[in-house]
C-alpha cells in the first residue's frame, strides 16, 4: 500500500499549484515546479520572477540541473556584467569580494532519488574542471546551462589574482522527507561534496542542501522583517527625525540575521554594490581595527537609513521599512570585521546613524541623491530616482501594476509577483519591441541602464506612458507562451528567442518593424495583442527562420540571438511573408 502523503507535503503542493496558478498558469507543471523551488531556494537574494525564470536550464541535457546562479557580491551576473566582460580586468575589482554559484535540482516526487545525486556528482566534475573548456562538453549538455557554469568559471579566473570568497552551493529540492534518507543516499551526497571541494579547492564554503516538505514550506513562510529593533547610546531629534550614535555591535545585530548572514534586503536601495579591498574600504576597516585610531565616528560619514516609521523607548528606536541607502561599504566592513567575534574592542566603538522618517517616494529619492553625491558615482546608479521612472511607476499602479524601481519594494510588501517587473525587464522588452533590438536586449541586458544613449532612446518624456505597461504585458506573454508545453521549445529556444518572438509579434501588429518606441502608442493604447495561434505561428516562423539561419553561418543560436545582423534576416524572412499591395490600393 503506498505510504501517504505528509501534511507538509500536501500542504506544499497545494501552495505550488495556486503558486502556479497565479504566476504561470500556462507554464507545465515540471518546469514551474523548477521555478517555484529555485525561489524558494534562493529567497535571501530577494529575486524577481524574471531573475529566477532566466537561470532555468533544465529540460533536456541538463546533467540533474535544473537552475543555476550565480552571485558577484550578491548581484547576480549575466553576460553584460563587468566581472566577466572581455574588457575588464582583475585589477578593476577588489580583493576578497564574494562569488557564489548556487545550482538547484527540483523535483516534484515525494521522495529524493539516489540516482539523481550520481547525476549531479558526474556533472559537476565535468563543468568544474577547468582543463576542460566547456564546449567540449556541448554533446552532453544544453547550451544554456553551460553558459550558466561560463559566467562562474569567467568570472573565478578573472578574479582569481584577487582572492575571490568562493561559495559553491547545490540545492535538492523534492516535497519529500529530508530527514528521512539513506545511509546510501548520503554517502552518495557526500561523495558530491567531495568532488566540489577537489573542484574548487580555494572555496571558502560548499554546501549541498535538501530541501523537503517542511523546509519548502518554511521558505514559503518568510518574509524578510523590515520592522528591526536598534540599540543607541544617544540620539538628536528634529521633526520624526533622528541622529543618533550607536555602539557597532548593535548596528552589527541590526544588519545581520540569525543565521549570521547579511540582511541583504536592508541594501536594496543602496545605488552601489560592495567594492571591496579598494583603498576608501581599507581606511574604514583600518579604522575599525586599529587599537590606537581615534574614535570610529570621529573618521567615518556614518550610515543613512530611510524608514516609514521610527519609535524610541530605552534607548531603542523601533525602525519599520527600513532601507540603508548611504552606507553600504561602511556596511559591509563592520559585517566583516565583527562577524565570529565574541569580544573586540571594535564592538563598543560609535557609529554615526542618520534616522530619515519619511514615506514620500520623492524625498526619499532626494535622500538617496543628495547622500550618494558626496562620492563619485555614476549617473546609471542613480536611474531610479529620475523623474520618468517615478512617472513610469505611478502609471503602473493606477493599472494594478508594479513597476519595481526599488528592487524588492512591491515582493517584500505581499504584491502580485507576476505583475512585478523590473526597470530591466521593461528596458529589454521595449529595446526588442521598439526598437527593433532584441539582439541588444538578449546580450547587452546591463548595458540598457549604463549606457546614457541607450538609456535615453528607451526611458524619456516623450514616450506614452501606457507603452511601457503595453510591453511589459505583451513580454510577460511571450515569456510564458515559450516556457509552455504549446511552444514546444528546447532549453536553448527558451533562453534565447523571447525578446525576438516579442519583435515579431510587433511587426506583425505593426503592419512592419517599429524604429521608436512611440510608434507602440496606437498598439498600446489600442490594447492590440495576439493569441495563442499568431504566437504559435511566429513562434514555429522563428524557429523554422533561426535553423535557415543557424546552417547558413555555422553559427550557434546563443551567439546569433545577441547579433543584430540576426535581428534584420528575422525581419525580413517577416516582411517577406506580407502580400504585397495591389497595384489599385
């Protein structure tokens, strides 16, 4: 008699399936489940459900992996990321930044397979051998996910001079018991340990991971808490607002979970990552550490932090929706230099803590510009203060959209995650649907939000507000159209032809290409879309085109899709299906 299913277990499925229902409800079962677990899996890094959709690899040829990440200093990397750009170099990055790759296994079995952790142990020797190039490995696996494993592997010998923090992290996730398992099974997740620890000798922390019916469920559960208690010493108030010293363990024990982990969700408004051992952080921990140093907020700017509301009693301020926006290497060098410690004397040392009680997005947006001029920092980190994203945010919301300028404001505050977009996805999307660059939008993804012309032809005052929700809708289409079983896509087809399907799709409604983002205006403001057949047919058009294509140039879909000179033979391959006028029309 077969056994019956846990209430966790139960529970778990049923979560998934409404899960599913709400965010992918074309999408098969195999591939949300894939979905729904890698952000269960990586829920501290706070991804979006474009973020998470495009490390999916599995499908065929994925060697018992399903998903994979990776992290440079807790921004996850894609191929336009400076850390693994052909024009950077090892010296333009600090020393001792972290590097994570985490690689996920779901399942929707109610138990974990020996079989499927053999799997996983052959994989990852072959695409952690770096004698080995990864092409070489193309019969055995897909495309897509050892273009995955190229960003980790680029990115860990670019930095390899600067003694990277290297963490290797598998994840199996199955809504069975993890508790309950073999004495066969383990010895077999142990042996997969031990091949990443002989892979990646210089890995500071490697860990594989079960996740069952109660940790699923547990993740499920959690919600980052933006409400957090802060000791202080003594404090200055004007208005709702406050000045305050706090000794640096309390500051620590604010920042830090209980796990000891950073809060990263504290930083997301931060307009800077982590820059590492560079010579602003050596003077700020040099400072912390030296015995003889003046006193810590004598030397240092301090930190500013944004909260809806902020309380005190006995020396405690009760701070609700917190975000550190001016800090974050300060930040990350107190993180560092009092994690594992028990008593040092740079624990009773004073910071400088800036309280901003405010809910008005435009203050905090002042806020955040006025504390980040001090030191240089590039215009393109300062997007999301500008007045047009603001607008394009309003705009959203009056639809019962959320247009996310703030990564992780609307997920973090229970919002629909499937009417969450990014100022990157509506980037990419409008770059493919309006001007005819989805080329751009699949290999440059990064470069949208750097560079100031790109930025311009996409995001300014002239283009109709309702043409950016009008893409982002269309682009939410397109992506679950082709992670459906209709699409009948392969893993590589899913990873590269989106943004070029949303083209076609536009110059079919268009009547032929679109040069402007403007031109979308009638179609947005007309609502004009396609069904599930005209998205069959462009989409068998595309694949049947890219095969022509792919013959011709020997060339593989991965490079072609980031060529311009690919974009154009799909337009014209289109508007060469058009029927031409009649001479009396």
């Amino acid at each position: 008699m077969p056994k019956m299913p846990s209430n966790a277990q139960t529970l778990v499925m049923r979560l998934f399936e409404a899960w599913k229902e709400d965010n992918l409800p074309s999408v098969e079962a195999s591939t949300a489940f894939e979905v729904f677990a890698s952000e269960l899996a990586l829920r501290p890094f706070g991804l979006g459900l474009e973020d998470i959709e495009a490390g999916i690899v599995g499908g065929g040829q994925d060697g018992a992996i399903d998903a994979v990440y990776v992290f440079f200093d807790d921004t996850l990397l894609d191929e336009d990321s400076d850390v693994v750009s052909e024009s950077s170099r090892p010296g333009d990055f600090g020393q001792d930044r972290n590097l994570e790759i985490w690689v996920v296994q779901a399942k929707r079995t109610p138990s974990f397979s020996e079989e499927v952790a053999e799997k996983l142990e052959n994989t990852m020797r072959r695409v952690l051998d770096l004698s080995q190039p990864l092409e070489s490995l193309s019969i055995l696996y897909n495309p897509s996910m050892l273009a995955r494993f190229g960003l980790f592997r680029d990115a860990w010998e670019k930095l390899l001079t600067r003694r990277p923090r290297i963490s290797v992290n598998v994840v199996y996730a199955a809504p069975g018991d993890s508790r309950n398992i073999t004495p066969q099974f383990e010895a077999k997740l142990n042996a997969l340990k031990q091949v990443i620890l002989t892979s990646v000798p210089d890995a500071r922390t490697i860990s594989v991971e079960l996740l069952g019916d109660k940790e699923l469920l547990a993740r499920y559960n959690e919600r980052p808490p933006y409400t957090l208690a802060m000791n202080y010493q003594e404090s200055a108030t004007s208005g709702r607002s406050h000045v305050a010293l706090v000794k640096l363990r309390d500051y620590y024990n604010l920042i830090v979970d209980d796990n000891g982990r950073l809060r990263r969700h504290l930083f997301e408004w931060n307009v800077r990552d982590y820059q590492g051992n560079v010579s602003v952080n050596q003077e700020i921990r040099s400072s912390l550490t030296a015995p003889d140093s003046p006193e810590f907020w004598w030397l240092n700017n301090g930190v500013t932090l944004i909260c809806s509301e902020a309380t005190s009693t006995a020396k405690t301020y009760s701070l609700s929706n917190i975000q550190i926006v001016n800090g974050l290497q300060t930040s990350h060098e107190i993180f560092e230099a009092l994690r594992g410690v028990g008593t040092s004397e740079a624990e009773d040392r004073m910071l400088l803590v800036r309280i901003i009680v405010t809910a008005d997005a435009a203050t905090r947006d002042l806020v955040i510009r006025a504390t980040n001029r001090q030191t240089a920092i590039t215009d393109a980190s300062l997007r999301a203060t500008d007045e047009v994203q603001r607008n394009i945010e309003d705009y959203f919301l009056t639809q019962g959209w959320y247009y996310d300028r703030r990564k992780g404001y609307y997920k973090n505050d229970g919002k629909d995650p499937s009417k969450i977009v990014s100022i990157q996805f509506v980037g990419a999307s409008i770059t493919a649907m309006g001007l005819a660059r989805p080329d751009k939008s699949r290999g440059k993804p990064s470069s949208l939000l750097k560079n100031d012309e790109d930025y311009r032809l996409v995001f300014n005052s002239s283009i109709d507000l309702a043409i950016y929700l009008w893409g982002a809708r269309l682009q939410r289409q397109v992506d679950n159209f082709i992670l459906s079983d209709a699409a009948e896509a392969n893993v590589s087809q899913k990873s590269n032809l989106k943004f070029h399907l949303s083209m076609l799709i536009v110059e079919r409604l268009n009547g032929g290409p679109v040069r402007s983002p403007q031109q979308l205006r009638a179609l947005a403001l007309s609502n004009a879309g396609v069904d599930d057949a005209v998205l069959k047919e462009l989409f068998e058009n595309l694949k049947d085109w890219s095969a022509v294509y792919l013959d011709r140039e020997g060339v593989i879909l991965e490079r072609a899709t980031k060529a311009q000179r690919f974009s154009e033979y799909l337009l014209q391959r289109a508007q060469a299906l058009r029927p031409f006028p009649s001479p009396s029309s």
